[in-house]
C-alpha cells in the first residue's frame, strides 16, 4: 500500500492484489464523503467582511433577491456614528398621520439609517447582540427640518423618509439636539441621490413590483404561452390597473381645480369664517387689534399666577397637561370668554403653560430680531454698570408694545424670584425658563449653544435689575 498526503487531503491507493474490489470501493466512498465534508465547511468561510458565500440558486423566484444583495451592502457592516437619548414621536406612517406620542427613545445613528430602541442603553446593546430587530429609518432620500411649528415644546425637528414616514426629534438641551439635528443631516447628505445608487435601486425595486407599466413589459412576451383562463385573468388585472390610474388622474384634476379656485385667506376673514388668532400672531398686530400696548391674555394669565400660583413649587418650570393647554389656546383663539377661575383651569401649570406657547410662538419674539445681537453685546461688558446702563437704553428704544409687555411681564416675574423660598424659583431658574422663549437669532441654526448662555444671563440681569432697567419709565 502507497500512502501520500498533503496539507487538504489524505489518498491511499491500495494493490488489487492485496485488497479486495469491495474494499477499494469502500476506501473510494469515504474519501468522496471527507472531500464532501470539507466542501461544507469552506462553505461557512467569511470571504469577504460580513458576508457568507452561499451557493446561487437556479429558481427564478430567488433571482431578484440575488440581485438586492449585491447591489445593496448589508445593513450589519454599517458603523455606529451617534447614540443616545432623544425624545421620539412617530407622526406618519407611509404617508398614514398617527396621534402625536413623546415617548424617550434610545437612538442609534449609522451611516445610513437610525435605530429606535425603546428600553435603555444597555438592554439595547443586549438586544443588537441577540438579533433583536429594533424600529429602524432608512435614511436614504429623506428630508430633515426644523418644525416648530409641530408642537409645542421647544428644539424640534423632523425626518422625512421616501416611504412616507415621519418622526419628530425633541431635547430641552439647544447644543444636544443641535448636535444630532447636524450628524443626520450630515449623513443624509453623504447618501448618494443619483437614481442608479443602490438605495435608489431599491426603491425602484419595490415600485416596480406593484405598476401596471412593469406588468406589462413583464408579461408581454408569456402571455402568448399562457393557457387562455390564464390570459384572461391577467387582462382582467391589468384592465383594472388601468382603470385606478385613470381615476387618480381624475381626482387629481379636480382637486387642483379647487385649490386654483379656493378664496384667499383674507376673504375668509373678511367673510367671518376664520378669525385673526391670539397664537401665532405678531405682538403688534394683537395689540392694535385690541387698542392696547400689552395683550389681554398676558394680563389674564398674570393676574391668576399672582392670585394662587405665587407659592406653588416649581411654578414656570413644571410643564402642565398639554391637552388641557391646547383646550385652552383654542378658546383664547376663538375669541370666546375666557375665565381663568374656572374649574377646568384650577391646575396653575395649565395658565403657566398657555403664557409661555403665547411667547413662544410669536413670529417675532418679544425681544425683537433687530435687537438680539445688539442685547448680547451688551450682556458682555465686563463693567457691571456700563451693562446695565446698555441694557436700559436698549429698552427704551423698544416698539411700545414690546417694551410694555416686556415691563408687566418682568415685573410678574419680580414678584416670583420674591417667593423664592417657597416655589424654588430663583432668577436663574426664571432666566432658564425665559431666556430662550423671550431671545432668539433669527437664525438659529449657529451658535445655538453660545446664545444659549446669552439668553439666560440677559433674562437674569432684567430680573435682578428690574427696578434700575425700567425704573425711568415709572409714572
């Protein structure tokens, strides 16, 4: 018996004379099934990062799903850009609206999509390492934006994505979301938007699938080969796709036709059937429109702080039920009496809640734009003097009503700083509360975090130099 080896594979070659035919087929057999063996587990062998060789099947039906995974790389080799903890709100799904849910997520940003995991920090990393699916976003052809006016809380963006998802993203904090809003735009943009890239591909992919154009070409040359109740029913499908086709043509038309023809917003208002609005409008146009330099619903929502909100704990600062704040918005906004005394008012966090969406959602705020960059030089002046005196001159140039308002309210905020041992607001904790609602650039996106700290000490030092700021303007 001869016997050669090598690092692969073991051969024996055995003398006819000396082994039986019987036993050179046995030794033949188990050689084939050790090569088989080997075969199989080279098989296993990562060839490339993350990817698995696997034998290419014939079946037409598996053909397409070949193609994704060579055009599309695996979701698992993408690398972890960003994470941590945002506030979430999912607002559409495939072009569906959904109820408006804050929920705190634990978030998860790649280079192209982001993960919402809803348990912490390291339940979500025990759960990628068990294969957990978590809700993911793929980030390729959507569209990020700032959205104020989505909702009521402050530093709220939203995500777009191409299959008609929409979320909202919330931190209090203006230098972490900032942070966030800049790392997905980023990476948003780094995703190739030309039709031939491979998300796109994908996209194409799903719609393919589903028009009666690629049905058409598809089927074109096997429908001749089909049997005739076959035939039928394919046209049968295809007469109808048609048919939906033409009547979203039709509804379309009509509805731009309406749009082209519906009255303007003035005429509305001319007509009676919307009502200028206290929200949203500009802080002179409600003072001219009730013939006074303060807002009506300022001095309500004053006078009932004043009267049983003085000592209650963490009065500003502690948020109120938003639902019975809207309620309470679209009243004022309605223009219907108003009483502040009454039962479904009795939680003073409500009013509090109501006074600073009136600030905040003011088109202009209450420090006017033109004068934001003129109060942060002023804020940073090393005499303390020099500051104040800045700072009282600036006041005094105010339009009226900005300058009237700014006085009630400050003076308001005086008489809280003066119960500070009972509801724990000092002036610092006021000036974090207002100091962003009363003072912002009007471009926000830079320097978020700089103004930031502006904004509150300017808040600060009109609280601790109320008396000095306003004092010449006393009757």
């Amino acid at each position: 018996m001869q016997k050669s080896t090598n690092s692969d594979t073991s051969v024996e070659t055995l003398h006819p004379t000396r082994q039986g035919a019987g036993a050179v087929q046995m030794r033949i057999k188990n050689a084939n099934s050790h090569h088989s063996r080997l075969s199989q587990s080279k098989s296993m062998i990562l060839t490339d990062v993350g990817k698995v060789t696997e034998p290419v099947s014939r079946h037409r039906r598996n053909h397409s799903q070949h193609v994704l995974k060579d055009v599309i790389p695996p979701l698992e080799q993408l690398m972890v850009e960003k994470e941590g903890y945002l506030q979430k709100a999912k607002i559409a799904d495939g072009g569906k609206k959904l109820r408006k849910n804050w929920s705190t997520s634990w978030i998860v940003l790649s280079s192209r999509k982001i993960e919402f995991y809803k348990e912490s920090k390291q339940q979500a990393l025990s759960n990628m390492k068990t294969g957990h699916k978590p809700e993911s976003v793929d980030l390729c052809g959507a569209y990020i934006e700032w959205a104020k006016e989505k909702s009521s809380r402050k530093n709220v963006f939203q995500i777009t994505t191409v299959s008609g998802n929409e979320f909202l993203l919330q931190s209090d904090i203006d230098f972490i979301i900032l942070d966030w809003f800049n790392a997905i735009k980023n990476a948003i943009d780094r995703l190739p938007k030309d039709p031939s890239s491979p998300s796109r591909n994908l996209e194409l992919f799903k719609i393919q699938r589903s028009s009666s154009t690629e049905l058409l070409s598809h089927y074109d040359s096997d429908i001749k080969e089909q049997k005739p109740e076959n035939r039928k029913s394919l046209m049968f499908r295809l007469h109808h796709s048609a048919s939906d086709t033409s009547d979203k043509n039709r509804v379309k038309s009509r509805l731009k036709k309406f749009i082209t023809r519906r009255p303007s917003l003035k005429t509305l208002q001319e007509k009676g059937l919307i009502k200028d609005q206290i929200f949203g409008s500009h802080l002179h146009t409600v003072c001219e429109r009730e013939n006074s330099t303060v807002p009506r619903f300022v001095k309500q929502c004053i006078e009932a702080v004043e009267k049983r909100g003085l000592d209650v704990d963490g009065i500003y600062r502690v948020s109120g039920n938003l639902a019975t704040i809207q309620k309470l918005r679209f009243i004022v906004n309605q223009e219907e009496k108003l009483n502040l005394d009454d039962s479904q008012w009795e939680d003073i966090h409500v009013v509090t809640g109501a006074l600073k969406m009136f600030f905040r959602e003011l088109p202009e705020p209450l420090f006017p734009y033109s004068f934001f960059e003129r109060f942060v030089e002023a804020i940073k002046k090393q005499d303390n003097n020099t500051r104040i005196e800045t700072i009282k001159s600036l006041v005094q140039k105010l339009p009226p009503p900005n300058r009237d308002t700014m006085k009630v309210l400050f003076g308001h905020l005086t008489k809280i700083v003066a119960k500070a041992s009972k509801n724990l607001m000092s002036t610092q904790s006021l000036g974090i509360v207002f100091g962003p609602t009363l003072l912002r650039a009007e471009n926000e996106t830079g320097n978020m975090a700089v103004h930031m700290v502006y904004q509150n000490q300017i808040a600060e030092l009109m609280l601790s130099e109320y008396s000095e700021i306003f004092g010449l303007e006393e009757d």
